[in-house]
C-alpha cells in the first residue's frame, strides 16, 4: 500500500479485509493517499476521468469537505490561556 517509484500516477490497489476497504491511491510520484472504509465494497473506478478516482475518494471529496475546512480554522485559534498561578500542591 506504499508508494513505490514503480506505481504509475493515478493508479490504485485495493484491500479487503471483512467489511473494511482500504485503498491506496498515488496522486503524484512517490505520494501516496490512503483511505480506509466500511461504507465502499467494491473496485469502482472512474475509467472516464482522466485521474481515474475511485468511488471512496469521489465520496469524501463530495461530502467530507466541511471537515478540511474546521482543520484549517482551528489550526489559526488558540484556547490556551495564560496563567498567573502556579497549582496548588497537597
């Protein structure tokens, strides 16, 4: 499921194990995207784009979006907060 410098762009290897898929994705040269799902259970591929997704990528780029985008905020607020007490010790 690694990337390797033999996969191609855009190709995929599936895993099966009980009701789990996991997919292996490479998207550019030597990076991999790994995806893991009890949704998805078959080999589904998109033959017509030119990236050839699968259906557990296309499903999470369709509806998992709201998650990147609640990363990316919390990573630019802070709840810490200064303190000018030292705990008390018993």
């Amino acid at each position: 499921m690694k990337a390797s410098k033999s996969r191609e762009v855009h190709s995929t290897e599936f895993g099966f194990n009980g009701s789990m898929t996991m997919i292996s994705y490479i998207r550019k040269k030597g990076k991999a995207v790994l995806l893991l799902s009890t949704m998805h259970h078959s080999k589904m591929v998109d033959e017509n784009s030119q990236k050839k997704k699968t259906e557990i990528i296309l499903f999470y780029n369709q509806n998992k979006g709201a998650v990147d985008t609640v990363d990316q905020m919390v990573g630019y607020y802070t709840c810490k907060r200064q303190t000018q007490r030292w705990p008390m010790v018993l």
